[in-house]
C-alpha cells in the first residue's frame, strides 16, 4: 500500500502535536455506559465489603464535592474504534520483525515510501484505517511524535499507559473499558467465584516499602508484566472471534498493574 501523504504531514505542528482537535459531541453519550458499569462494579464491591447503603451516599456525596475542585477535562475526542486501531498499531510495531531495528526495538518509520513505513504498518494493522488521519489520532494521544518533517517514532507501549498531549483529554473509551476490566475480575472473585479453593483472577500483592523503590517497582512491572501480558495478547489474538460472528463469544483479558497508595498505616 501506498499513499501520497508527506504532502499532508504540515497540518501537525513543528513539535509533533496534532492541529487542534475538534470536540466530538457524541463522546459523552459514548462513554456513559462504560462509566455507568464502572460506577456499578464499585458499588457492588463495596457493599460486599460490608459499606451500607447510606454510608455510600455520604461517601458519594463527600467525593462528588472534593472533585468540583479538580479542573475539568476537556471533551474527549478519541473514539473507542480509533482507540483500538492504536492498540492494533502499536502491537504489530512492537511484534514483526520487519518493523524492529536490530536492537529490537521499534522501528522509526517513514510515513510513506520506502518500505517499512508507517502507511505500510497501518495497512498490515489496521487496514481500514486512513493512515494519516490514524498518525494524527496517535500524536494527539502521546502515542507517537514526529521525529522530523516525515519520521515516525514511536514512544508509548499502550494507548492507556500513554501520557497525552497537554489540553487534551486520554481515550476515555479504552481508560473506562480497562479499568472495568480489572473491577471485573474483582467482582467476579467475591461473587461470581464458584469455589473460594482456588484462585480465578490474577493475584495481589502488597507491602509498605521505602518510597525510593517505588520507581524500581514500576520497572520491574514493566518490564516482567509486558513479557506477560504479550505472551497473553498473542495467545488471545490467535483465537480472537469478530463479534458479527455469532454472541456466543465473550470479552476477556489480563492485566499487570503497580499500585501505590498514600497514607496507610504501618
């Protein structure tokens, strides 16, 4: 595949920022279902946690005042659909040789022409994706930025663990479906387990360290859980089933995760 589009590369900025998104409006509506079962997993778990019903309208109401002092996000413009051809992208970047150096490592990839270059990576990843309007949903995101005027560069490992660009909001789609994922698993394990013998969701673990560790926490986890949580993509996309195919077929997933919480007591 190739398409003419270093001519269009001038509508992202020198930097690598994408030209100022417009809002999308439906992405309130969008996303409400998503944050309606998050709201709803919580709850759950809480009130199996022993929380009565009006200690969780006094909880809810006192959090809901904390938060008018957090500034407002600006509206999401990052679809769930868009969200998850990043994910496809970046997957096939980190994973087919054609597209790594010698070290390994991604690739920085042309936009177009000499092959491998990124139009090339879209259309092996995401072929029904338009390339150039993908680049610019990806540096939007703080996915990828531009190396220079027609080089691709790749700087995040996930679409959810990617910072963002300053003024704009995440993939609200893809943060509310993954967090869901994980109060899922947890849902699952104090209700819906069959048996408390043995464990069916990922384990925990946690201990007060000295705050100095906490960077080499988050390195280790990086570096073992992605090893992991490869191994499981890989395992899944060979046995992965389009929707359309019939609902006999089910959402499921893993995650690795570092938690770090303020103010426990020894």
């Amino acid at each position: 595949m190739t398409i003419n589009m270093v001519s269009d590369v001038s509508e992202l900025e020198s930097d690598g920022h994408a030209a100022k998104p417009t809002p999308n409006s439906n992405m309130d509506a969008s996303v409400l279902p998503s944050a309606h079962l998050l709201l709803h997993r919580v709850v759950r778990i809480l009130r199996g946690c022993g929380i009565s019903t009006s200690q969780l309208a006094t909880l809810t109401e006192k959090v809901l005042k904390e938060s008018d002092a957090l500034p407002k996000a600006p509206l999401g413009t990052i679809t769930a659909q868009q969200g998850l051809a990043c994910c496809d992208v970046i997957l096939k970047w980190r994973r087919e040789c054609r597209f790594l150096d010698s070290d390994g490592q991604a690739r920085l990839l042309p936009i177009d022409g000499p092959s491998p270059s990124f139009a090339e990576l879209v259309s092996t990843a995401a072929p029904k994706a338009n390339p150039l309007e993908l680049l610019r949903t990806m540096v939007q995101l703080g996915v990828v930025r531009m190396a220079d005027d027609s080089v691709v560069e790749l700087i995040s490992e996930s679409v959810v663990a990617c910072p963002g660009k300053e003024g704009t909001a995440i993939a609200t789609d893809i943060v509310l479906e993954h967090v869901c994922g994980f109060l899922g698993s947890v849902e699952y394990n104090v209700f819906d387990k069959p048996s408390r013998a043995r464990g069916k969701f990922e384990r925990a673990c946690y201990a007060r360290v000295p705050r100095k560790y906490v960077p080499v926490l988050e390195q280790l986890v990086s570096n073992r859980g992605q090893e992991f949580v490869d191994v499981i993509d890989e395992w899944l996309a060979r046995r992965a089933t389009p929707a359309s195919e019939g609902n006999e077929s089910i959402l499921v997933g893993a995650g690795v995760y570092v938690f770090a919480r303020e103010g426990l007591g020894n």
